[in-house]
C-alpha cells in the first residue's frame, strides 16, 4: 500500500520566502482587489494567523510582496561595457527586460494603492529597492569619472538618479515596456550632457 509522504513543515525563512512568492503570484494574477490575505493564506498553503504574525496587515503584505516582485531576478552587478554611454544603456535595458511585464499592472495597482493607504509609488520603491544612492549607478559613475567621462562634481543626488526616475516614470505612464530608442533619448539627451565635464 502506497502511503502519501508527510508535507514538509516550513518555518522561518523557508515559510516567509513560500508566503511572499504566494502573495506576488496573487497580485499578478488576481490584481489588487483580489489580494486578501485569506487568498495569499490559501496559495502557500498556510493560515490567516501565520502571516499577521509576520505582517500586522494587508498594506505590509503587500508592500513586501513587491519588493519580492521588483527584486527578481534583479541583476546587481553592473554592466561595463567599457564606457558610459553604453553601461547607461545596458542597465536600463536590463531593467526594461525584467520589469516590462509588469508595468500595466504596476500602474493599475499603484493608483488604487495611494487611493486607498496613501502611500506613493516612492515609498514602495524605497521598501522594495533601498534608499537612492549607491548600487550599480554608482559603480558605473566612479567609473566614468575615472575615465574623464563624468565631472564628480556635477554628480547630485538628482543627477545621479535622473536617468532612472525618467525610465520609471515612463514606463509607470504607458503601462508598458520602453522602445531601445526612447531609453537611447534618455540617455543621449538628458542625462549625459549633465554629466560631462565642460569643455575648456
């Protein structure tokens, strides 16, 4: 007689990594007004109880389980491409190939989310990603400033992070993924000739 083996018991980082997959792969089929905790509860195999434990409610689950989506598969080496036109590019290309997919349902969710909790899309990406500053951008900028690439001095908080918050912005407005051309224009047109040291 064949016996069904025991299910496995999760605990700690096994079981909150199952509940944050759960409530991402939630949020992506059902959208925000089917994200429940008793839906994310039934998906990874667990109860109510277990993730108010871990998230006092709806709000924090949800924010964690973005920062769950936004981070995947998120490269954090940067590329070098061997100059700074090309690494700019390549990190923003990289960025549009894995979060792409899911603009439409970022813009979708996050007017519902500040309509409802009032948090912007600023604090969820803060949660999700760190404050600004640091990461790739930054290794790319030493580099080029080592390379005469950059002016040091030019490289404001703003600047540093212009060319990426034009590429959310964009991205968060037409729901979709960016044309090569419109990330080659944010590139080109913006954000290098704030950043290349005058001529003399």
């Amino acid at each position: 007689m064949d016996l069904e083996k025991p299910m496995k018991r999760r605990r700690g980082q096994e079981l909150e990594d199952a509940i944050l997959a759960a409530a991402w792969a939630q949020l992506v089929d059902g959208g925000y007004n089917a994200f429940t905790i008793d839906a994310v509860a039934e998906r990874a195999g667990t109860s109510r109880s277990v993730i108010y434990r871990r998230w006092p409610d709806r709000d924090d689950l949800l924010e964690a389980a973005i920062a769950t989506g936004l981070n995947q598969g998120r490269e954090v080496t940067p590329p070098d491409t061997g100059s700074l036109r090309g690494d700019m590019i390549e990190v923003l290309r990289r960025s549009n190939r894995l979060r792409g997919s899911i603009a439409p349902l970022m813009s979708v969710l996050m007017g519902a989310y500040y309509a409802d909790s009032g948090r912007t899309f600023g604090d969820v990406r803060e949660r999700a990603l760190g404050p600004r500053g640091g990461g790739p951008i930054d290794t790319i900028l030493e580099r080029a400033v080592a390379r005469g690439e950059a002016d040091a001095a030019k490289l404001t908080s703003r600047v540093r992070s212009v060319a990426v918050d034009l590429f959310r912005h964009e991205m968060l407005i037409t729901a979709a993924p960016l044309p090569d051309e419109v990330i080659d224009e944010i590139v080109d047109d913006v954000f290098l000739p704030l950043v290349r040291p005058d001529r003399q």
